[in-house]
C-alpha cells in the first residue's frame, strides 16, 4: 500500500523529497476563518482537504484524487461568494522546479485543488504504483466555457493578449469580460502583483482566470489571498485561453492521448520549449529516482516500526521512564 504523508499533531515526520509543509499548508478556507493559533493541536480533527484519502503525495507535489468530472463538479459548485481560493495544475516542468524553487513550493501549499496537468506523470505514477488522476488545465478550462459559465455572468481574467479575450469573448458570445495585462517581469514586481489583486476585488467574479504563466500566476492569487476581500475561485492554467482563442494550436487529440502533447508544443514553438522539454523536463526521472529511493526506506521503517518486537520494546521503555518520572518526583511533606 503507497504511503500518504499526514499531518499529525503528535508527531511530524518530514522526508526531503515526499512532503514539504508550510504555515500556510492548510486548506485555504481554514486560512480566512483565521481560527487561533491555539487550536493548532486539534489540527487531525479538522477536515483539512490535504489528509487522508482524499490526498496523495508523488515526487514532490500533492494532487487531488478526483479525475476531470469531479473537479469540474466541485468547482462549478463552489459558491461565488466565498473568499478567494485558487486551483492549480502541475506538470513535469513545475515538478522539476519545485525541487530548487521554494517560492513555489510555498505557493502550491496554499491550493485549494491540485489537479496534474500532465499525462506523463500519470504515466510515471502508474508505473509506480500510484493513481495520478489526470485533468489537464486546458480541458479544465474549456469545459467551464462549454458547460458551466453563463454568457451573462462575469469573467475575470488576469493575462492573456487583447486579441485572445477578443477571440474567447466572441466565441461564447461573453457579454461581461473584465480583463487586466499586467506589465513584464511581474515575478519581481511586488507593486505589479498587487495591481492584479486589486483588479480581482474590484471585478467579483465566479472564475478568475490567471493566465500569466508560472510562478506569476501563483503570487497574483497569493496577493489576492494576502488582501482578504477577494471572491471568487482563482483557475492558474497558463496557456489555456491562447488554445482557446487561436492563439496556440493544441495537439491532436490522438497525440494527447498517446502522451505526446510535448513533442507536438516543442514542434509549434522550438525556440521557446526546447530547453523545457529536452534540458528541464528530463531531470524529472532524477526526482523519481529518489522518491523511490526514499519511498523503499519509508517502507523499511514503517515495516521495523510494525514489528512485534519492538512494539514491546517502545512499550518497556515509556513503562521505566513513567516510573523514572515518579521516583523523581518530590514526596509531600
């Protein structure tokens, strides 16, 4: 049975390369109620969304287990008026970055869903022993034009070019489009980001839509979550309006199914994704590597932890230092 990292109040075991747990590595709705800081030990009786079944951990990310229909379901379903929280879709190049990018490990703790956008990585956590379930952000976001947003009802988006919300706008007839470009380099432009939040308070809306590649699109829905009096439910799936505008042609649907959506990108724009898919994209196997590694040790401890033997053994011990505690202990007068 695949190990799942827990969050225990008792006792917290962090191993490099399964888990990473961060102040904000809690459900984002738990984080705007701002519960005390005292009710932290009462943390394995919440329903944090990250724990138990509804959670796995492979390589160095979490995802949601639910496929494409659930969490179209559940995020149709989420109330508009609720605060802000985010969805993000981790592919092989985010997973790659997230072994030397804290910033983005940070961010990616805050999630409200985490889907994989990468067939691939379903491939590679089959092969493993582990169910990835596959939503990729386009299809995410072309099934919420298709099936779920009303042509009436607000649209926010942050990224993407004036002739893609044109064309987007145009084909699902959009009567309520609330659009910001944000300037170059808004990575390292913290006036910038806050710019975007702002925008998205401003213009409440059902979906965000944050197309401004990653990380960029994490801090802007860090900053909305940061200001407190955002709504809405924030989608960070970069390109996918530039699919859906014709900006981008998209693989063949024989080619997503075959896992060669990355060669047929590569293809499309070489001077852009060649050191993506043919420098960065590799390294992934690496990162597997030691998660088996580390996953083949994990098995070994939980298996010596299991042992008879050594059940009675702790058991020995926690009796002498009990009685340790009571001879120390200063006799009344």
């Amino acid at each position: 049975m695949p190990l799942e990292c827990r969050l225990d109040a008792s006792a917290l075991i962090l191993r490099p390369g399964i888990c990473r747990i961060y102040p904000r590595d809690f459900a984002c709705d738990a984080k705007r109620d701002m519960k005390p800081m005292n009710q932290m030990a009462d943390i394995t009786q919440t329903k944090d969304r990250r724990s138990g079944s509804r959670h796995v951990w492979f390589l160095n990310s979490a995802f949601d287990k639910i496929g494409t229909d659930i969490a179209l379901r559940r995020i149709s379903e989420r109330d508009p008026k609720k605060s802000f929280a985010f969805v993000v879709t981790p592919n092989v190049d985010h997973l790659v970055r997230l072994e030397t990018d804290t910033v983005l490990a940070t961010l990616y703790a805050q999630a409200w869903m985490t889907v994989c956008d990468s067939r691939v990585l379903e491939l590679i956590g089959r092969f493993s022993g582990e169910r990835i379930d596959v939503t990729p952000g386009s299809d995410l976001t072309a099934r919420l034009f298709d099936h779920v947003i009303d042509p009436n009802e607000t649209v926010t988006v942050i990224g993407a070019s004036k002739s893609v919300i044109d064309a987007v706008t145009a084909r699902y007839g959009l009567t309520d489009v609330r659009w910001h470009e944000p300037p170059m380099g808004l990575r390292h432009n913290r006036e910038a980001l806050e710019d975007c939040a702002r925008f998205v308070a401003e213009n409440p809306a059902r979906f965000i839509f944050m197309c401004v590649g990653s990380p960029q699109q994490e801090l802007v829905a860090e900053a909305c979550l940061d200001r407190g009096d955002c709504v809405g439910l924030g989608l960070c799936v970069g390109a996918s309006l530039d699919f859906l505008g014709g900006k981008t042609e998209r693989a063949p649907g024989w080619m997503q199914r075959s896992r060669l959506e990355w060669l047929h990108r590569l293809a499309s724009e070489p001077r852009r994704m060649w050191r993506r898919y043919l420098v960065d994209g590799p390294k992934v196997f690496l990162l597997w590597l030691r998660w088996r590694k580390t996953q083949r040790e994990l098995l070994a401890l939980e298996k010596a932890l299991s042992d008879p033997a050594k059940a009675r053994e702790r058991a020995l011990h926690q009796r002498i230092r009990a009685l340790e505690g009571l001879l120390q202990a200063p006799k009344p007068e």
